[in-house]
C-alpha cells in the first residue's frame, strides 16, 4: 500500500508504551494531524537516536510515513528531533503536564485536527517549565476551557443557556449540570449557614491571584504577553463560575460539561 510522508511535523510526546523489547508505540500530538499513533522500531535500544528524545513535553519535530489511504492507525516513525526552548517542567508542574497529556489523550480523536489548540498546549508547556509555580492553576483551568471549546463540549459562553439573552455586566453566572450558563441565585448571607458562606467567601477571594498570575505571565515568560490574550477571556469565564457557584474543580467541570 502506497504511503505519504509526512516530515518535520511539530509534535509532543503525549505517551508511550513498550511494543516489544526494542521498539515503542508513542501517542503524538501534532500540529496539523492531530493525535496520532507511532511506532518507533528499536527506540529502547541503548544506541538509538531516539532514545535521549522522545520524552513528554518537549517540542518535537517529526517525520513519520503515513497510509495514503488511513487504513493504517499506527504510523511508522522515521525521525525525531528535538527543538529546544526550555527544560523539562518538575515537581508540580511535571505532574500538571502529564495531566494536561492525560486529557488529550481521552478526549481527543485520532488524526483530528485541532492547530489552535497545539499552539495553546505549546504555550501552557512553556510556563509550566518556568518558575511560575503560581500559574499552574490558572494556566491548567484555562487549558480545559480552551480543550473544551475546540471539541465542542463547551456551552456559548456570551448568553445564557435557556433564554440566549446576552449577558448583563456586574451579574455573576454559574454553569448549571444540564442547564448551561445562567444567573446565579444571589446569596443572603440569612440564607446561608457558616460552612456555605465561608465557601463562598473564599470563591470570592480567589480573582485577586488570577490576575496576579496573568501578570507575571506576561513579564516573566517567553511569549507570554500572546499567551496571556489568549487566557484572559477563558479566566473571565472561570472566575464568574467561581462566584456564581462553589468553586468547580476539573472533574466535575468536565463531567457537567458532558451531561448538557
């Protein structure tokens, strides 16, 4: 079967797995493929060039030969190189990565297409390895609501749900499990017990080091004043589901987001 090639592809090493005991299979994130599979022939081998490479988040460019026809969903890897940049993200921010990978991984297709959301993904990486370490939670939230967006999970975010009314400034919103974006009950704090308002005060509190974080991004990281433009709407967004409603952590954010 005739097969194309595709060469000096940006790429990141989402994951990889032992095919055999030389070779590996790699899931790729490309820029113009999307997600795909790879097989990398003799990459355990001690003497193998691709052995020093073919780590996660490191920019990649890659050259892999592909079924001209799409029958074949594990490509064969012909050549990786490493593009540079930045270091290999630790600790904390070398397990928001992997997580970032994770979700890739589950949620998107393989071999579909989604540039916008590489170029994001590139940019989250390199603050992640920089020391920033106070924009990891901002930088990952942000991440999901942009995923989200790009594989149509995401509800519109510029009216309201049931009624399509556009939103009103100074009114907070929250994302309601299978009933959107809409008005949050305003709360009385006569209508609240002690754990419920101390909940909602620390919501409150929390966009003071959201836009700290956005500033430091744009001082402090390479390219981050492009980064940060694209973050700000998606921190908007976040910080109104925060005081509309208690505070969403990933996994419930997703599995709303799914059930509408």
């Amino acid at each position: 079967m005739a097969a194309r090639r595709i060469s000096d592809e940006p790429a990141y090493v989402l994951h990889r797995y032992d095919w055999s005991e030389s070779s590996l299979i790699l899931d790729v994130f490309t820029r113009h493929h999307g997600r795909v599979a790879l097989v990398a022939r003799g990459a355990k081998k001690p003497t193998s060039n691709f052995r020093p490479v073919l780590l996660p988040l490191q920019p990649l460019r890659v050259t892999y030969a592909a079924s001209s026809e799409g029958r074949e969903e594990v490509h064969g890897l012909k050549g990786a190189e490493w593009v540079g940049g930045h270091v290999m993200p630790t600790g904390d921010a070398l397990l928001s990565g992997l997580y970032l990978n994770e979700l890739l991984m589950r949620l998107l297709a393989r071999e579909d297409t989604h540039a916008a959301l590489f170029d994001a993904y590139a940019g989250v990486v390199r603050v992640l390895a920089s020391e920033h370490g106070d924009a990891l939670e901002p930088v990952l939230r942000s991440f999901e609501l942009l995923l989200l967006r790009e594989i149509g999970l995401l509800p519109a975010l510029d009216a309201e749900t049931a009624t399509l009314a556009p939103l009103e400034a100074g009114t907070r919103y929250a994302l309601v499990p299978e009933g959107g974006l809409r008005a949050a009950v305003a709360a009385d704090r006569s209508t609240l017990d002690g754990a419920q308002w101390r909940l909602l005060e620390r919501t409150l509190g929390e966009a003071q080091p959201y836009t700290a974080t956005l500033r430091a991004i744009v001082t402090g990281v390479p390219g981050g004043a492009s980064l940060a433009a694209e973050l700000k709407p998606q921190l908007r967004t976040l910080l109104q589901y925060h005081c509309g409603s208690p505070l969403l952590r990933t996994r419930q954010l997703m599995i709303d987001l799914q059930s509408l």
